[in-house]
C-alpha cells in the first residue's frame, strides 16, 4: 500500500529518487543504442531517437550511445549515493561516525560473544568502555548497596535505588560516549538542594518517577543513549551493606565500612531475602564469559555475589568465569591483600569454584604514583601464583596499567586480554572433542593427517 508521507516536502528523498530514475533511463538508453538491448519499449526507443538528433550528432550513433550510458550511469550513482545518506544518516547517533563504523557496531558486533561483568564503581565502567568494542551482548550487574554522595542522597530523599553506579556503566556503554560522559557526569556546585548532584543521577531519579519502577527507567534511559549493551541492577530492592570486622563490630552502610579501619571478617546485606533480576539470572546461565570485577572487592564485587541466586548461577553457568584484580590495594578494605587473598574472601562468602581465571597485571607502577598511593596506605597488589594454584584458579598475566593521575585498568587491553583466553579455551575443546571423535572413528589407530590447533 501506498504511504503518502513519502511525497511530503522536506524529507530530502523525492529529488533522488528522480535523480537516479532518469539515470537509469539513459543508461539503459545508452546501452540500447550501443548493443541493441530492448528494455523498456516504446519509451526506450523515443529516448534513443532523442540521443540520436542531439548526442549522435557529435559522431557515430554508438558514440551517443556510449556518452549517454556513462552520463546515466554517474547520474544513477549519485542518485543512489545522495539517497542512501539522506536515510541512513536519520538513523546515525554522530554523523562523523559514518555508515561504515554504524554497521559495524550494529551487525558484527551483535555477533559477538555473550558477556556479562559483575561489580560497580569506576572499574566496571573501565572493563565495560572495553569490552563493547568486541561485542553488542553485554549485559553489566550492577550493585545497588550505595549509601554515599549524590546516590545515597537520592536513596534517602526519594526511596529509590542508589543510581551512581548504573549511571557509571550507562555512560560507559553509550555510542555517544563523549558527549554523554560530560552530560550526565555534570555535577552541580551550587543551588540549594542541587549542589553536589550529578546530572545523570537525577535523570535516573526522574525517569523512575515517570516508569514507576527503577530497572523499566534503566531500560527507558538505555534506549535513548543507544546502548552497545544493557545494565541490570543486582536486587530489585534496595538493600543495605553491613561488615562485621574482626573484633566483632558491626557497621551498616557501603560508605562507612571503609572509614572504620579494621580488617573486615565478613559482609553481608539487609534484607537477606532480596530478589536478583530474572533477566540477570537467565544472561548468566546464557553467557559466554562471566567477568567479575574489577572494582572494590567488599563494597562493590560481594554486594552483587550475596544476592540470593546470583552466586548459585555463576557457579551452574557453564561460561568461563574470570575475577579482575585491583591493581593497588584499598584502604579501609584490602589492606595488605595479596591477589590470592582476593579470592579466598570471595571463596570464603559465596563458596569455592565460582571462578576458573583470575586477571593480575604483570608489570611495574611508576614511582611517583606508587609514592601518591603509598601516601593514602595503598599499595600495588603481590601476586603469589602458588596461593592461587591452590585455590584452583588459573592465573592469567598481562601487561594492563593505565596512568594518569591515578592507576586504572586499561579498558581494550583488559577486554582483549579476556575475549583472547575465550577463544584459545574454544581452540582447545574443538581440538579435545576432535581427537576423541577421530579415535571413535579409526579405532585401529591409523595416522591421519591432523591438522594442529583443532
């Protein structure tokens, strides 16, 4: 059926249209005139007598006709061509991206492997701004135990889950990453009851208000950022994060646990019975790749992991489960903790053989952020391979410091570092189950050519 709109004035795609019609009218003419070829009939044959008395002239007919062919065919070119970038260019986030980078990102990145990364903070934001450069299937879980700044303001005003963290990874995974970081991370500096609000925190808590439900705004928000992924928080109900320490205090509150000082024997939430989305527990049992970390181990890494189900359906997922460790250790949390000390914590709350990698970096920290760290009582974390050995978790090196003013997780590094130990564990299945098949098959042992690497 005919939809009119097409003829409404301003939608800059009649004119081209008619642009690469007429030229295919003379390409075909041309090609008539040239080779005898009989398309379009009556119309055709009154074109070529037109080329004939104006074009023939210049020379032969096979000469107009050749002249008339290419004129048709630039006019089609450019036609299609001007067509083409008048529709597609509506659908384009940032022009200067062009149409090539925008399929990329939109088909072979849809083809990518299924990920899903557990944490919160400015780390999960690091391996998330990483990862989409490899996939579109990115799902990120976020904490939802913030109690402090902005986020804990909003909590307590409004009843709302702390958004400062989802707001982290929306930026992260948004095409228009630039302009949005700016946009959303603006925190205002002054205004009674606005100073110290982030932009994108009160977006959140807007948006809340009008869908009626904290995750549907997370899902309305994503839409409109264009996500290379979606964002989930952990629970669906707003929880609390307490810490028993070794001497028995009790201390409520994810900002507070860190300002106490003392080593922390456990953490655990409130309510216990807190609900993990049902999206989130099927984008487990789905995924290719679970990546917990990297980020605080107790306040941002373990909220996510006690939520009831959550932990049970990393261990039954049958995807590869890496734990990014912190570069430098955190004051207040990880005081003195070596890399293996990081996961026996994260054993000793939700159970052995929830991971089978464990990421470290391989290399030295300059030494004027060492000094800048070891100032605040932070230092670089030691690796101690045997340890680990013994928890049964490979251990996976790589060259993955960013600096700048402080010392971050380089994002495409970590992220290539991951997708690479996927695809040489796939090589090596393939390989495994091919031998056993081939053994199946020549039960008498005859050598075969067998290619190498499966």
């Amino acid at each position: 059926m005919l939809n009119f709109k097409w003829l409404y004035p301003g939608l800059r795609v009649k004119r081209w249209v008619l642009v690469a019609g007429v030229g295919l009218f003379f390409l075909v003419a041309g090609l008539t005139l040239t080779f005898g070829i009989t398309l379009l009939a009556y119309a055709e044959w009154s074109l070529t007598w037109f080329i004939l008395q104006t074009l023939g002239r210049l020379g032969s007919p096979l000469t107009g006709g050749i002249i008339s062919a290419l004129g048709g065919l630039i006019l089609l070119i450019w036609g299609l061509q001007q067509l083409t970038r008048s529709v597609v260019g509506v659908f384009i986030p940032e022009p200067r991206i062009g149409l090539l980078e925008t399929l990329y990102r939109r088909r072979y990145l849809e083809r990518g492997p299924r990920v899903v990364a557990i944490g919160g903070g400015t780390g999960l934001a690091v391996l998330l701004r990483g990862l989409k450069k490899y996939t579109r299937n990115l799902t990120a879980l976020v904490t939802v135990a913030d109690d402090g700044g902005s986020s804990g303001r909003l909590r307590a005003d409004l009843g709302i889950p702390p958004p400062g963290d989802v707001r982290n990874c929306l930026v992260a995974l948004a095409e228009t990453e630039s302009l949005m970081e700016d946009l959303l991370n603006y925190r205002f500096q002054q205004g009674a009851g606005l100073a110290g609000h982030s932009l994108g925190n009160l977006l959140l808590a807007a948006v809340t208000d009008l869908a009626g439900d904290f995750d549907r705004a997370i899902q309305e928000l994503s839409k409109v950022l264009a996500l290379g992924g979606r964002v989930l928080p952990s629970s669906l109900t707003t929880v609390n994060l307490g810490a028993e320490f070794d001497d028995g205090t009790v201390v409520w509150g994810e900002s507070k646990i860190p300002a106490v000082g003392k080593k922390i024997k456990r953490v655990f939430l409130q309510p216990e019975n807190c609900v993990p989305p049902q999206a989130a527990l099927e984008a487990i049992a789905t995924a290719d790749v679970i990546v917990i970390g990297p980020g605080s181990l107790y306040t941002s890494i373990l909220p996510n992991l006690l939520v009831p189900g959550v932990a049970e359906a990393v261990r039954r997922s049958p995807a590869l489960t890496f734990y990014v460790c912190n570069l430098m250790t955190q004051p207040g949390e990880t005081d003195g903790y070596t890399a293996a000390d990081h996961l026996q914590a994260i054993f000793d709350h939700c159970g052995a053989g929830l991971v089978d990698y464990i990421i470290v970096h391989s290399g030295p920290v300059s030494r004027s952020l060492r000094r800048r760290y070891q100032l605040q009582g932070a230092s670089l974390v030691e690796i101690d391979p045997e340890a680990i050995k013994r928890l049964g978790v490979q251990l996976l090196r790589g060259w993955l410091i960013e600096e700048s003013q402080v010392v971050r997780h380089h994002p495409e590094r970590l992220a290539r570092l991951i997708l690479e130990e996927m695809h040489r564990y796939r090589r090596r299945r393939r390989s495994f189950w091919g031998v056993i098949g081939w053994h199946l098959l020549f039960p008498t042992g005859q050598k075969k050519n067998w290619p190498e690497g499966g």
